[in-house]
C-alpha cells in the first residue's frame, strides 16, 4: 500500500503577463486600390474559405489589382523563406490568419 502521507499536488498557473511587442509594425499603406494583396494561409481547416471571402470584400470596396494565395504546409511550422519573400516584394498588403 502506497504511502499516502508523502503525495504532492502540483497547482500551476496557466496566466502569464502580456508580452511586451518588441517589433515595429508595419505602416498601413494610404489606400490599397490599385494594389496586390497578398494571403498566407496555415492550412487549417477553413482559412481558405474565409480568405476567399475577404478576398471577394476587399476586391468589392477597393481596386485592387492582384491576388497572391500561398500557404505554409502545417500550422506549426514557419512559412518557408521564398514564401515570405515573395509576399514582401508583390504584396502592398498581406493578410495572414488561420483556420478553424
């Protein structure tokens, strides 16, 4: 028979403070009509759906001139460099989200 004097219980504290933001953000272009926007997706479930919406809203209220959809194989791994590259150098705007 176990000793039942000598179990611990381990309480842990799942909060933790917020994270101070130690990059810039990019600056918000002045319009975007006329522009390309660019998707990065994770390949979750139903981020396709989703960004093809905000593709049919965004191309509805601005003149957008191009549409870039690329995705990263897995959610948890980074966008492979020529990915981000490319959205970097064609993309005025780039929207990247998840699904789910």
């Amino acid at each position: 028979m176990a000793n039942q004097g000598t179990a611990k219980i381990f309480v842990l504290d799942p909060t933790v403070p917020p994270r101070e933001l130690l990059v810039n953000l990019a600056p918000r272009p002045a319009r975007l009509g006329g522009g390309t926007v660019g998707f990065l997706w994770n390949s979750k479930p139903n981020g396709d759906l989703l960004f093809a919406r905000i593709e049919v809203l965004l191309r509805e209220k601005y003149e957008i001139s191009e549409v870039i959809h690329r995705s990263k194989q897995t959610a948890s791994i980074p966008a492979p460099l020529p990915v981000l590259e490319e959205l970097a150098a064609r993309a005025q705007v780039a929207i990247v989200g998840l699904g789910d």
